[in-house]
C-alpha cells in the first residue's frame, strides 16, 4: 500500500515538473526525507520503463505554450490596433472605409511576399468592401531596408492608385531590389527623384521603419509576409482562397475562425 501510494505520488509529481505545475508544498512536506528520496528513485524508474511518458509530456507543453502564445498574440492585437492601421507608417489600398480590414508586414526582397501579391491585389480588386494595409518591414537585411527608405519617401508624393501601381511594379520585379533599382522604379512612376533622394534618409523616414519593426516584434512577427486579420495573425503566403476565408469569417462572427 505505501509502494503504491508512493508510486502515485512519483507519477504525479514527474507530471507536475514535466507540464510545469509546482507541487503542493503541504504534499511535498508531509514525506519524510526517507520517502522523498524513495520518490525519486520511483521517478527514475518509472521514466526507465516508460520513456514514452517524457514525449507525451513534452507534446502536451508545446500544446500549452502554443495556446498562450496565440493569446498573447491575439492580447497584442487588441493592444496594437491603432498603431496597426496608422496612415503614417503604413499605405491604405481598397476601400478605405472597408468593414474588414487586411494588414500585410512585407519586405521587398521576400519570395513569398511577391508570390503572396497577386492574392492581395486579386482581394483589393474583387472585394469592394476591404480596406487593405501595406506596411514595410524590411527584415532580410540592408537592400530591403534601402528600398522601403524609398518606397516611404514616395508615398509622401504618390498617393491611392498611383502609389498602389508603383508598389505593385516594385513588388514584381526580379532580382535583389535594393535603393537604387526603387529610385528606378520611382523615377518610371513619376515621383520627383530628387526630392526623393533627399527624403530617404530624413529623420521621419527612418521612423517610419523603426516604428514598424518595433510593432512587428511586439506582435511576435518572425517572417515575411505575415496578414493580420480580425483577431488572428497568418504567417507566409497561403494563398488567396485561405485569406478570402478569413475575412468573410471576419464578417459572419468577428473573428477570423469562427466556432462551431
């Protein structure tokens, strides 16, 4: 009886420490130091025998870890709505006054962000009804950074359709852009290239970016592209069926999964 009981205290307590759930200390200090050591010895024995339990604990705490890292990522939206849809760091396309709202962090230079832009403006286009939000986190290094330097610089001259087609031409070129094929790209657009070059390194233009990254590593952003929509946050280039989805979940219950 005491071997069992013991044994049943070294399954729990292994459980306790494995998922990260303390011990009660009344428990703890009701064994004698001959039964604690006892316990351990239980412990071991059990893991020994049953390797497996290790694995099932382990996948059990990632569950949880998951869990809370999508509540503290749904908490940070909430936190971060304003500063998501702010016309200072970011480019309004579709209807500005849409019921639903579409975020995209992109970088220049990113695969899937240009993979991931005939979606977005497939979206913009059909969906009368959707404000979508363009802002630059240039993450894949000082090309990038250079390029959205210029891509902010012209959105103060370039505005609504003229800046969306500019930033779609940008978006669907090959190749590495950095600073200077943007300016080219700004130049065929019609931006003023002088007032540009001054612009880009100006104080306000490197805000806009500083603010963004920083936004992004309060969201737990880790990649590009990566869409905020309603309550969720959906990482790469999934697809346009996968968005659409979203949205008109978005629509039908306020959330971007709707329950039951």
């Amino acid at each position: 009886m005491i071997f069992s009981s013991l044994r049943r205290l070294a399954l729990a307590g292994f459980a306790a420490c494995a998922l990260g759930v303390a011990v009660a200390p009344a428990q703890a200090q009701s064994l004698s130091a001959e039964q604690r050591s006892a316990v351990v010895e239980l412990i071991k024995e059990t893991l020994l025998k049953n390797p497996e339990l290790i694995q099932e604990a382990l996948v059990e705490l990632e569950k949880r870890n998951q869990v809370a890292q999508v509540e503290a990522q749904r908490n940070a939206l909430s936190a971060e709505k304003a500063s998501l849809t702010d016309p200072a760091t970011s480019v309004i396309a579709g209807n500005p006054q849409g019921d639903v709202t579409l975020v995209e962090f992109m970088d220049y230079n990113c695969g899937f962000c240009k993979r991931a832009m005939e979606d977005v403006r497939a979206l913009a286009k059909d969906d009368a009804k959707l404000k979508v939000v363009i802002k630059d986190f240039p993450i894949l290094g000082p090309d990038s950074v250079e390029a959205s330097r210029v891509a902010i610089a012209v959105k103060n001259q370039l505005q609504g359709q003229k800046y969306w087609d500019f930033h779609l031409k940008l978006m669907a070129t090959k190749g590495r852009i950095n600073g200077a094929k943007a300016l080219e790209i700004a130049k065929e657009a019609g931006a003023d290239i002088e007032r540009v070059k001054k612009e880009i390194d100006a104080p306000a233009t490197r805000a806009v970016i500083e603010q963004t990254v920083a936004l992004g590593d309060r969201l737990g952003l880790t990649g590009t592209p990566a869409f905020i929509i309603g309550d969720e946050v959906v990482f790469g280039a999934v697809g346009q069926a996968a968005l659409k989805q979203k949205i008109e979940a978005v629509r039908k219950c306020g959330k971007a999964t709707c329950s039951g």
